[in-house]
C-alpha cells in the first residue's frame, strides 16, 4: 500500500504543473491547451500560422496563439537567460 502523504504530494506537484500550463498559456510556444488537449499548428483564411487547441472553439478556454509572436517571445526569453549568463560568467571569473 503506499502512503497518502506521498500520494498527496504527487497530487499537489500535478495541480502546480497544471497551474504554470495555464499561467503562461498565451505566452511563448504553448506545450498543452488550459483544457488539456494537444497543440497543432493551424492556419487561418490569410495565411497567419497559429499554435491551436485540437478542439478550438472561440469561447476564451482554448489556446490560439500567433505562431511568430510565440517564436519572438520566446527569443526574447533565451536573449535574456544568454545576458544573465553572461553577467553569471564573468562575476565569477572576477571572483577567481
């Protein structure tokens, strides 16, 4: 049998996982949709790529994010972390 505390804990890191999913649903490449189903990559009637629920419907619990606003966040994102690196890099070659 195994231990409700542990069973707990797997439960609670699930439901954190879950939030985070949701929290940064509209912002870089999504992973998962708020409702749980996959993300494809979509076009629309101009050409625009989209990343997009399976099952999208326009009712404000589906993902429909831009795919180059999602790429230019992202690059955003890894610009950033390459800075902060950097600073880490050179800080601790001050340091020896």
């Amino acid at each position: 049998m195994t231990d409700p505390y542990y069973a707990d804990m797997k439960q609670h890191r699930r439901d954190a996982d879950w939030r985070e999913c949701i929290l940064y649903a509209h912002h870089k490449i999504p992973k998962k949709c708020t409702c749980g189903g996959p993300i494809r990559l979509g076009t629309d009637e101009q050409g625009m790529s989209y990343y997009v629920c399976k099952e999208f419907e326009d009712d404000g619990f589906h993902i429909r994010h831009r795919c180059f606003n999602a790429i230019e966040e992202e690059l955003e994102e890894l610009k950033e972390e390459v800075v902060d690196q950097t600073k880490s890099q050179m800080k601790m070659e001050d340091e020896i």
